[in-house]
C-alpha cells in the first residue's frame, strides 16, 4: 500500500469518530435515550439535584423528592443512603437561624 492510502484511510477514519461524537452530542442535547419523566406536561416529584464523582467506582448523587433531599453514594459495591430528609428551604435563611441574631465573629490571629 502506498503512503496516500494509509493517509486516506486516517481521514476517513477522523471524518467517521467526529460524525459519531456529532450525533452523541445532539442526542444528549434533544434528550433520545435519556427520558427525564414518565408524565409529559406534570412536574415530576422526583429530581436528580447534583452528582459528584469521587473516583472512577463511586459517586455521590443529591436526590429531590417533594421538599426533601436524599444523599446517595453509589458505587460497585453497592449503594449507601447516607442522609436522608435534608430540608430544601433557603440556605441563608438556614445559615440565619443557625447563627442566632448576633452574625458570628472571628477574632484575628494576629
């Protein structure tokens, strides 16, 4: 084979990888393959909040069901509930209450 067909085939091969992350991509983007909720026009009860990757086996994943949060820690070994019924109400008004009145004050080590 001749240096012109390997070089061909390398652009043919690049063309083919970049027109398969294409499609991956738009499919991501219009939602094929990945249903958000069984109910179409209803807001769902049940939400994913945040996922967090700790290593290649393990991640932690924030659920929302109603008003409450549920931490998970999935992993290979099996799955962990690690906090259940974590209030969703506002963090400043959670942070306010836990200071009391008085806003907290540090003194400076110098």
């Amino acid at each position: 084979m001749e240096l012109e067909s390997y070089f061909r085939f390398g652009l043919a091969l690049i063309f083919v990888l970049a027109l398969i992350g294409v499609l991956a991509v738009a499919a991501r983007r219009f939602g094929l393959g990945f249903p958000t909720s069984s109910r179409k026009g209803k807001k769902g009860r049940l939400s994913v909040v945040e996922v967090l990757s700790l290593d290649a086996k393990r991640r932690l994943v924030l659920f929302k069901r109603d008003a409450k949060e549920h931490l998970v820690l999935l992993g290979a070994a099996g799955d962990v509930v690690i906090e259940t019924g974590i209030p969703t109400d506002d963090f400043a008004a959670v942070l306010k209450d836990a200071a009391g009145d008085e806003p907290v004050r540090r003194e400076d080590p110098a």
